[in-house]
C-alpha cells in the first residue's frame, strides 16, 4: 500500500511525506529520518542568523545600575539584578519620602554622604553610556566646592555634576576625563523635581531634562569605564559634595534614544509604575515628582 504525502516546513514545524511502501517501511524510516535531521540542523542556523541580525537597538541597552533608594540601613540595593550594590562609605544614609508613597523612598545627601559601588564585571564597559535619574536640587549650588558631583568614578571618567560656580551656577555640569573639559548643559530649577539623562556614544554627548534634549556636544572618543562609582560626592572624598534629594537613578551599558528616556521617566525604570486597563498610566512619575 502506498501513501502519497510531501515534504513541507509550516510555521517552523516540518511535516514530511512523500511515497511510502509498507513493505520498505524500514528505509523509508530511514530516510525520513535523515531528512528531519536536515531540516532540524537549517531551522537551528536560521534561527542563529536571525538573533545576529536582531536590530543592534533591541539589545544595546543593559542596565547595570539600579537604585530606586528603597530598604533599610546604609546598604544601597542594585535592583539591576546585576548586583552592584552600594555601600555609604561617608555618612549614613537618609531614605526620605517621595512626593507620593505609592513610589517610595528617595536619597537624601547632605554633603555629607557618599555612596561607593565597588568595580564589577557589569560596570566596566566600553565608551557608550546612558545615566537617567530623578533629582531635586536644594539650592542653586547644589552643595559644597565648584563642582558638587551626583555621579563620579575613580580617574574622573564620568562625573555628572551641578555646577556651584565653575561654569555657571546652577547649571548641570558633565566631564569625562577630559576632550571636552568641563561643560555646562542647562539650568535646573532648585527644589523642584527634574528628571535628567545623560547619554554618550562615543561622538557626542546628549543631554535631556525632564524628556526633552536640552544640550547636544560633539566630542569624546573611545573610552573604558572602570573603577569604583561614586553617588553623592567626588571619587576623592567630599570637598565637592551634593546637596539635595536622587531617586530613580539609573545606569545603562549603552545608549538610550529619547522615546525610551521618556518611558523610563513615565513608567519607570522596570516599568513598574501603575497602569489602568487601557493601558494609560494612572499617575504619570513625572507628575508624582511636581515637574511644572
């Protein structure tokens, strides 16, 4: 008796058929099975090929850096899941109310704390960076010295910084190690929450506060981050210190576009803020946090 039947791949499964004897069933299994084991070897290089062509945006942003500033004592928990987590090596840590309780803790500095997240695999990348963070500055100067730094890194690699009077006061500052030097980017109203990002790809650098580009410089170069990162203060103690209240700070291994800055600013950095049925936030962050 034969069955006519034919070989076919729907939707990524294989179907074979084709003439089959009864009275040869032994070579035709045998041949059938040659035939999937083909099939299965082109299905396993197609799928390969596909994830190497995957978009170089759709995997180019690793967070390696989460404090959303929750928990107890002066432990600073990485939610990254990369686990870097930091550590008050000045100071004591002041976890203090956001503007709405459903969000939370916020940090405190005082320009006396800093927070030291020590060297890992995750946070030694090359050249193309992002950092996203909510901050409320709580004066012009935003704390102590010409250059109170929120984020710095051994060597000065990358120091983000409100400006006390190096520049302009007032200002957000951002130096990394050098070509450019110090450059002041645009003002941030004190005691007002703003969220602010920063990203570099090794071309220029884009600035962006509360979701909208605000600054854009040509320059930098190829780099290596390495060392330990600095939250509150200058790698090298607390003659420049900030002053004022971080939440939501974040760092990412690659370079965020503005639609996903905006996201992170509304929905958070693990989308975990509260959305309805319909998919619209009930609470937006950036109106939790008062920007005007």
């Amino acid at each position: 008796m034969e069955v006519q039947s034919e070989s076919i791949i729907k939707e990524g499964v294989f179907y074979f058929s084709g003439t089959l004897n009864r009275q040869s069933s032994s070579m035709d299994a045998y041949f059938l099975y040659q035939e999937v084991r083909k099939m299965k070897t082109l299905i396993s290089v197609s799928l390969f090929v596909a994830i190497l062509t995957l978009p170089t945006a759709a995997i180019a942003q690793d967070l390696v850096l989460y404090f959303p500033f929750e928990g107890n004592g002066d432990t600073v928990t990485d939610e990254s899941g990369k686990g870097n987590d930091g550590k008050l090596d000045n100071g004591k840590a002041n976890r203090v109310d956001s503007q709405d309780k459903r969000f939370g803790k916020a940090m405190e500095f005082t320009t006396k704390e800093r927070i030291a997240v020590p060297e890992s695999d995750s946070l030694k990348f090359d050249t193309e960076v992002s950092f996203v963070m909510w901050l409320n500055n709580a004066d012009e100067p935003g704390g102590i010295g010409t250059l109170p730094r929120i984020i710095s890194r051994t060597g000065d690699q990358h120091e983000l910084a409100m400006d006390s009077g190096h520049l302009q006061r007032g200002h957000f500052a951002y130096y990394f190690g050098g070509n450019p030097g110090w450059t002041g980017a645009m003002k941030v109203t004190e005691n007002k929450w703003h969220h602010i990002a920063l990203t570099f790809d090794g071309s220029e650098f884009l600035i962006y506060l509360d979701g909208k580009q605000e600054s854009e410089l040509k320059g930098g170069g190829k780099k290596a981050f390495t060392g330990i990162t600095y939250i509150g203060s200058r790698h090298t103690g607390l003659a420049e210190a900030y002053a004022g209240l971080l939440d939501e700070l974040a760092i990412y291994a690659g370079v965020l576009d503005q639609k996903q800055i905006e996201e992170i600013m509304n929905e958070g950095v693990l989308d975990q803020f509260p959305v309805e049925p319909n998919g619209k936030l009930t609470t937006t962050w950036a109106s939790i946090k008062n920007v005007p």
